[in-house]
C-alpha cells in the first residue's frame, strides 16, 4: 500500500468519525447550520482526496453525500431522521471500504453496484423526481451500453444533436475516432464559483471533446458576476468511463449521452447519400458505389480541396459529406440499409432511420440516388452496367473540365502528396476520359505505363528535395523572423512575471498547522528520551565516585550541579514528549454514542450516554488498548444491565436508561467510570455459578462477601458466552477485560447493587512509558515495587512483629497489617536476627501489606521493559529497568509475591 | 496584475483569476465603449469568461494564444466552436 494511500485513509477515517459524530448529535438535538456545515465538509475532504486514488465508487458515493448535504445545507432538503441514517449508512460503507483497501482486498466491481445504489438513494432526497429519472437514464445508459449501443441514436439523442447545430452529427461523425461519442450538457450552479469550480475549463479539458458552444445570457450592470450563469453544451468521443470520472465533481450538474460512432454514422447515412447525390461527381459516386475506399477518400478529398462553396444553403452539409468521405475508415454502413423504393416524406424517414429496416428520402433525392449516386452497387452491380451506359455525355462536362483543370492544380500544388493522391487524380482522370472515350481498357493501360511505379517515386524524391531545400529556406527566414519576435515575448513575459510574483505566496498562506508525523516516529522519540533519562541517572553515582575515589569533593559537587541541570532538562523533555503522545480521551469515546444508538435499536431499549471529562488526556497507546475493553463493558451494560422499557416503567425508573462515561484525571492516572442505573448483578447468583464452574471452593462459597464475590466476574474461566442469558447480568469475557486493563497497567473494580446499576471503575496510568519505582535492597540485592503501591515506609523493633497463627502480623496505628518476608519470597538466605526491621507497606486489592527488606533505597524513573526469554516464566517479577551504573533492576510484581508468601 | 486598465482598453495577459471578474465587470460597465485587449491572454476563470462573453467588448487584439481559438470564435457570436 502506498503511502499515500495510508495518510488518505488515516486522516479519512478522522473525517468518517467526526461527520457520524456530528450527525448523531444532529439526529439527538435536531440539525444546527454549523453542524451539517461540518460534516459536509468532512464529506467534501474525502471525496477530494479519494480522487488522488482509483476508487470511483467511493468518490461517487461521497460525492451524492456531499450533495445531499448541501442541498440540506441551503435548506432546499429538510433533514430527516431517514436522511440521517441514510448518511450514516453511507459512512459505514466508506468505513468498510477502507478497510478493505487497507488490507489491498478491494474488489471495484463489488463496489459499482453498492455505490449506485446508496448514491441513487441519497440523491433522491435532493430531488425525488429527477433522481428517478436521472438513475432511470443511467440504467439507460449501462443497458443501452450492453445491448442496444450499437444500434442506433434514440430520439432524443438525434434531437439533442439536431439542437447542438446543423449538421452537428455529420460533423462528429467527421472527426469521430473510438467507438463511443458522447453528448453532455453541462450547467453549473449558480453557486459553483464558491465551490472553486471552473466550469468552462472544465468543458475545455473533456477527453476527447470536438465540439462545444457556451450559452451566455445578458449581464444587467447590477448582475453578481459571480453567480455563474454559464451553459455549456459539448460534443465529442469518449468513453463513458472517462467521461464521467472527469465529470466526477460535478455529479447533479450535467447530464450526458453515450452513443456508439456506428449508431451515429447509420444514422448519417441518409444525409450522406442525400448530399452525395447533390454532388455531381462522377467518380465519387462511382468509387462509392464500388465501395472502394480509397478511391473515394481520394476524390472526396479533392472535391473538398476543388470545389468552392459559395452558392447554395446546403453548402455546409456538402462540404461535411465530403470531408467526412475524404478521411472514412468504413463505408459498409452506407450499403448496409437498403434504399426504400417507395417515396416517404422526410417524417417517415427520419423514423425509418431508427427502425433501420429501410433508409428513405424524399423522392427526389431518391430517384438520384438510384440514377446518379450509385452507392448500393455492390448489391446491385447490373444496375450500375445500365446506368453507365445509359449515361447520355459523351463530351467533358463543364464540371468536368474543371475538374480536370483542378487535377493540374493539384498536382502542382505544395500540399501534394503522392502517395495519397496520386492514385485518385490518376483514377480521377483516369474515370473521366474512361467514361467519355469508349476504349476504356487501352485508355487505362495506357494511363497506367505512362505512370509506372518508378515515375512516382522520382517524382516523389523530387518534390521530397524540393520540400526540404523549401523547409529549410523557410527555417533560416522564420529564425530571422523569429529572434526580434522572442524579444517582444520576452519583454511582454517578463511584465506579468513580476505581477504574478504574489500568487504562490497566496497559496502559500494556508500555513500547516498541524502536523502529522508517524507513530512509530515518536515513539523512537520516546525510547531515547527514555535513555537519557536513565543515562542522567548515572550522574549522581559519578558525582559519588568523584567523592569518594578521586576524594574531590569540589568535582563531585560539579557533578551534582550539572545533574540538576540535566535533570531538568530531561524532565521538560520527557513531558513534552509525552505531551505530544497525549489525546483526549474523546479519540476513543466519540465512537460510542453511535455504539450506543444502534445497538438500544437493535434491541429495543431506549439509553441515553452521558460522557463527562472527554478532555481528560491520554497517552495514545494506552487509549487505543483501552478501547476494546471499553466497548465490552458498554456492550454489556447495554445488553445486560439496563433493563427495557417496560420493564423499567414497571419498576418505577425513567423509561430511558443512562449510561455515563466518565473521564476524571487523579494525579498520574485517569479513573475512568462506566455506570449504569439497570438491574445490577446479583452477588448469589454469581457466587453460585463460580462454584458450579469450579472457579471457588465449597468453603470459599460460604465464607466469600458480597463485593468480593462480584469480583469473581472477572476471574478467568468464570465466564462463557451461554452464562449471559440466565446471569442476566454480565458475563461475556470480562477476564479478557481485566487482562486487557493490566495489560495496560491498570486496575478494573466493580460495584454493583441489585436494581439499581453497575459501576466499572478503571484507573490507569496516564502514560506507560516511564515509571517511578521505589527501590531496596534485599540481600545485597537491589529490587524496584512501582511507587503507585507504596504506601509507605517503616523501620519497627522485630519484636513488634507478632504472629498469629501460621502468619506474620504487624499492627500499625491500630491496623493489623500481614507481613511478608522478601527474603524468604525470594529465596534468599534467612537473615541473622536483627533488633529492627524495615518494612515497606503496599497497598493491593486485597488490602495492606508488609514486605519485609534490608535497606531502602531513593525512589527511580525507569522505563520498565518487560521480561522476556528464559526470565518470561518468572511472574513474581513484573519487568526490569537499566540503572545508572549499568545494572539490572528487577521490579517486583507484589501480588504475585504475596501470593507466595503465604 | 493580470489586467491593466488603461483610459480606453483593459490589457489582460497571462491567466486571469477569478477575483479580476469583478473589476473587469465594473470597468466595461462605466462606459459602453470600452475595449479589450487580450493579446497576451492566455487563460481565464470561467467568471471571466463570462463577462467577456456576457459583455461582448470590442476587442483590440484578438488572444495569441492558440488555445482561445474558441473565445475569438464565441465572441464573434459563432455559437458552436469546433475543435480542429
């Protein structure tokens, strides 16, 4: 996937999200200008952008969005709940595609027919009557495309050409290259220029365009020029496709017609013959009738260069024929209809043309087809025979003559081309003297030795030497021309060069504000922050040394002078660049309220979500770890906890249920509630089903309190998917929860009371990166505990340690606390008895505790990096963390410790 | 600047912007006999255009450049512009 492809889709789905943010807020307190503004131009984003890249169906789909947006936006569309969910449903498709062209699984074709559909769906709330129409042509369009494209024009495309100008089909067909021709007629909006739209260099920019004209009404003085007010209709060849990617931005202001170029010339054919038959040629007719291309390439091309056209009113049409007979490729299509014999009038025949059984004319024209023009002739060739000889001149017509005359011109001419032309002048004269002497075949025996081969090309290579001592005398000349010109140019250039100087400052003035930069990115950031500070670390040990080994006591105070500075700033550093990792917690919660929204309609129930302290910051990783866990827990509350309405009605609460997310920062952590007004657990039942689950003991069964007996939710193997419907309360996977939660440093509590709700408690730390540990000593060995645990730090007599039972008891301000010897967890040697034990309080969820150390130590930031390899199995030690001096710091997982210890 | 008005002729060169249709607009509009000169014209936004073509000023010297073979065409009031 390019890269580019990456930030499209990244900054996409920020789009994606705020516009169904924006449009559910609508949907729950009705539509506000600025709100519709804002995800119409979330829309508008990613429809540009999606143009940098081949996905017309997403383009398009975005692009009906965006339209029906504005047409709300100008209050033309009154929003509606189904408009609503219409987008969203849009949205959701985007958001599909996406991850499809993530993972490089698009399928286009796939997507064509979705996107017409939604896209015909959302442009029928713009217009519900045009937008039939309108999908009613497209479906035209692909059927015609499949089956009938190749037949003939329809009616109202013979009109719309007919309207374009006189002879305009004649004249496409002209200059008609591929297979398909297309008539568009383009009308901007009146407010297109605001959009940044240029609607005539658009037109000028069509693939393929032949033609156009731009209708223009009178401006008042008093006019807003800058309400467009351009028409514009164009003709020209193309592909559908083409055409309408090109036309893709302006989707709602133009409609366009496809026709093949051989359903435009079966069309023509009828005007072709008329206006052969007016063409008194004799040799075109007979080459035509002949079917010999060339041939009447040829003379066509010279009647065109011959003859002049001043006279009569079909003077255009003639010249068109013949331009149009000069450059054919085919002619089948002018034999292909048979000509009527009976006389129809010019109605009938244009009707005809469609059914293309017969091709008629009027009557005139069609007794000179038959006795002049002869362009059926292969089917008919005896006709032809007659004809000839029925053929009353014997004598150089006048025409002829001229004719004749123009041949000498031409053959003298600069545009003369031997190869093209020789063989229709020779042909020409040859058809001419042919017809008028009857010794056809010496005549043209004659002819034909007389201009060998070999005559034509020392004519050629003449008039090629004479071409290019021509060109190059030309050259010489125009260079002189030319380099007093390029002065002017350059003089005339270099005035609006300076003027134009402000333009690219002008685009330069939307400065970037943000910046995007890759994750990863900040995230090496991070890890050498993170050196640094354990490298600043080192100072203080070296400042001892000084002390000690190079007994300068002024050096190390140097030292310590210089930590402090480093130390400061290493701090400002580490926090501005866990300031850049930081995002509000919005980022994650703003998906929920359509979480939320769907999920009480697919069941019926009627929840209202308050979040509160969506501005709480966040480090991003931890929040994108936090999202899954979250949608869990929301899943469950909506799913298990709030009860439906008539239930709730019944019980004596609102109708509507209440979830609150909520986001309080507490000093380096962020508490983050999800609470619920439903029906609760009830603890029994869940103590119950952990004993059938063989979760707890019998005994545990009976001496297990409520509080602790909801924590058993999340305790693995407790749940599975079948407990959800008979628990009536949670259940589904809240140990993958909780595994999550840790996983991430934090703690999940939960509090529930029957009838009246749940509440999920998560406190986790707002940053992972660094850690403040604590650090002791035990067994000359130095250990870390995260400073969150500590609670604090105590130095008692050993006697005041007493025991009760199998386990060690330490009563502080009248608090019994169980002790645990490290020493003893950690399988070292029990110490020598001494008068006075350090004793470091922790607090953990099942309450205080007292490790039992040798020495404390300074509190530490570390970067904790977590075990791996051999040392993966040791879960007593939650990870370890690089000193100062170089060594290991192994940091202590307390509960796993506990655990042991008793 | 893309325009210059002078007493008589408004000299356009190069690409005109859209904001120049406005002041175009309001100069040809002061006096009816006003002109044009698009010589070194090269391209224009459609907004210009249209005043041009709405306008119809006389037209000192006709574009240069031979990609407005169509402008010339459409103001000497040809309504259909064939591309050669």
């Amino acid at each position: 996937m390019s890269e580019l492809l990456d930030v499209f889709i990244g900054e996409s789905r920020e789009n994606l999200e705020s516009a169904s943010q924006e449009l559910l807020e609508i949907q729950s307190s009705g539509p506000a200008p600025e709100r519709v503004d804002k995800i119409f131009r979330d829309l508008h984003t990613i429809k540009g952008s999606s143009d940098l890249f081949d996905i017309k169906p997403l383009t398009r789909l975005a692009h009906a969005a965006e339209d029906l947006l504005d047409s709300v936006r100008a209050n033309e569309v009154s929003f509606s709940n189904d408009i609503g969910d219409l987008l969203l449903e849009a949205l959701d498709q985007i958001s599909i595609w996406f991850d499809e062209l993530e993972v490089g699984s698009q399928d286009l074709e796939q997507w064509q027919p979705i996107s017409v559909n939604l896209g015909a769906q959302l442009r029928h709330f713009i217009d519900p009557d045009a937008s039939c129409g309108s999908s009613n042509e497209n479906e035209a369009v692909s059927s015609k495309e499949s089956s009938s494209v190749n037949q003939n024009l329809t009616d109202t495309q013979r009109e719309l050409l007919a309207d374009f100008s006189e002879n305009a089909d004649l004249k496409l067909l002209c200059q008609t290259y591929g297979p398909y021709c297309y008539l568009i007629q383009y009308t901007p909006d009146e407010g297109c220029f605001f959009r940044g739209e240029d609607p005539v260099n658009v037109a000028l920019t069509l693939p393929g365009l032949k033609a156009f004209n731009i209708a223009m009404p009178e401006l008042d003085h008093d006019a807003d020029i800058y309400n467009c007010m351009t028409r514009i209709k164009a003709i020209g060849c193309a592909d559908e496709d083409v055409i309408k990617q090109h036309m893709a931005y302006y989707e709602g202001q133009y409609t366009v017609t496809f026709f093949s170029s051989q359903a435009l010339s079966a069309s023509c054919a009828s005007k072709i013959r008329e206006n052969i038959a007016q063409i008194p040629d004799e040799t075109l007719t007979d080459a035509i009738a002949d079917n010999n291309l060339e041939q009447v390439n040829s003379s066509a091309g010279l009647l065109l260069a011959s003859q002049d056209f001043s006279d009569a009113d079909c003077d255009d049409a003639k010249r068109v024929t013949l331009q149009f007979l000069s450059t054919a490729s085919e002619l089948d299509f002018l034999s292909r209809a048979e000509p009527s014999s009976h006389a129809e009038t010019a109605e009938s025949a244009s009707q005809s043309i469609s059914n293309e059984a017969f091709v008629g004319t009027d009557d005139k024209a069609s007794v000179n087809v038959l006795s002049n023009a002869d362009e059926d002739a292969p089917l008919k060739s005896n006709v032809k025979l007659a004809d000839i000889s029925a053929r009353p001149e014997k004598i150089l017509a006048p025409h002829e003559k001229a004719i004749l005359t123009q041949q000498l011109t031409l053959l003298n001419s600069d545009n003369y081309k031997t190869e093209l032309m020789f063989p229709s002048i020779a042909g020409l004269v040859g058809n001419m003297l042919g017809e008028t002497f009857s010794d056809e075949d010496t005549l043209a025996v004659a002819i034909c030795n007389a201009l060998d081969d070999e005559t034509i090309n020392e004519q050629a290579d003449e008039i090629h030497k004479q071409q290019s001592t021509e060109e190059a005398s030309a050259e010489t000349t125009q260079q002189t021309n030319t380099s007093p010109s390029t002065a002017d140019f350059s003089e005339i250039n270099t005035v609006p060069g300076r003027g134009d100087s402000p333009q690219p400052i002008k685009a330069e003035r939307q400065a970037v504000k943000m910046l995007k930069v890759d994750q990863t990115k900040i995230d090496y950031l991070m890890d050498i922050v993170g050196e640094l500070t354990v490298a600043k670390n080192s100072l203080p040990y070296l400042a001892k040394q000084a002390e000690e080994e190079g007994g300068s006591r002024k050096l190390s105070k140097q030292i310590k002078a210089h930590f402090s500075i480093v130390n400061r700033l290493t701090e400002s550093l580490q926090s501005a660049v866990l300031q850049i990792r930081m995002v509000p917690v919005s980022h994650v919660f703003q998906r929920y309220p359509r979480l939320i929204r769907d999920l009480a309609r697919k069941l019926d129930k009627k929840i209202e979500l308050c979040m509160q302290g969506e501005d709480t910051e966040f480090d991003k990783n931890l929040i994108e770890s936090l999202s899954e866990p979250l949608i869990h827990l929301l899943r469950n509350s909506i799913d298990h906890g709030i009860e439906s309405p008539e239930e709730r009605i019944e019980k004596g609460k609102p109708e509507t249920g209440r979830i609150d997310l909520i986001a309080t920062p507490l000093d380096d952590s962020v508490i983050i509630e999800i609470r619920d007004d439903g029906k609760g657990i009830d603890p029994n039942k869940i103590k119950l089903l952990a004993f059938q689950k063989g979760v707890i003991t019998e005994s545990q069964l009976e001496s297990i309190d409520d509080n602790e007996a909801l924590q058993l939710i999340f305790a693995a193997g407790f749940s599975t998917s079948e407990q959800v419907s008979d628990l009536s309360g949670r259940g589904v996977g809240m140990d993958a929860v909780k595994t999550m939660v840790s996983q991430a440093g934090g703690t999940i509590e939960m509090y529930s009371e029957v009838g009246v709700g749940t509440t999920f408690k998560l406190l986790l730390p707002q940053t992972m990166s660094v850690n403040r540990v604590m650090m002791f000593e035990v067994s000359d060995q130095m250990f870390g505990v995260g400073m969150d645990a500590v609670v604090e730090t105590v130095k008692v007599p050993t006697s005041d340690i007493q025991r009760i039972r199998n386990e060690h008891i330490l009563v502080i301000r009248e608090k019994l606390i169980p002790v645990c010897n490290l020493r003893e967890a950690l399988g070292f040697e029990q110490d020598v008895d001494r008068e006075e034990q350090s004793i470091l309080v922790v607090s953990t969820p099942q309450g205080e505790f007292g490790l039992i150390i040798d020495k404390f130590h300074e509190g530490i930031d570390v970067i904790q990096k977590p075990l791996e390899g051999v040392l993966a199995g040791y879960a007593h030690f939650s990870g370890t963390a690089l000193l100062g001096d170089g060594r290991v710091l192994l940091i202590i997982n307390v509960q796993e410790v506990l655990a042991k210890c008793r | 600047m893309p325009i210059a008005f002078k007493k008589k002729v408004a000299v356009m060169t190069g690409h005109c912007e859209i904001e120049e249709a406005e002041s175009l607009f309001t100069w040809l509009n002061e006096e009816a006999s006003r002109q044009v000169n698009l010589k070194a014209l090269t391209s224009a936004h459609t907004a210009v255009y249209q005043v041009l073509l709405a306008k119809k000023p006389k037209v000192s010297v006709w574009p240069e450049s031979e990609n407005l073979f169509w402008l010339i065409k459409i103001m000497n009031n040809k309504s259909n512009v064939w591309c050669e």
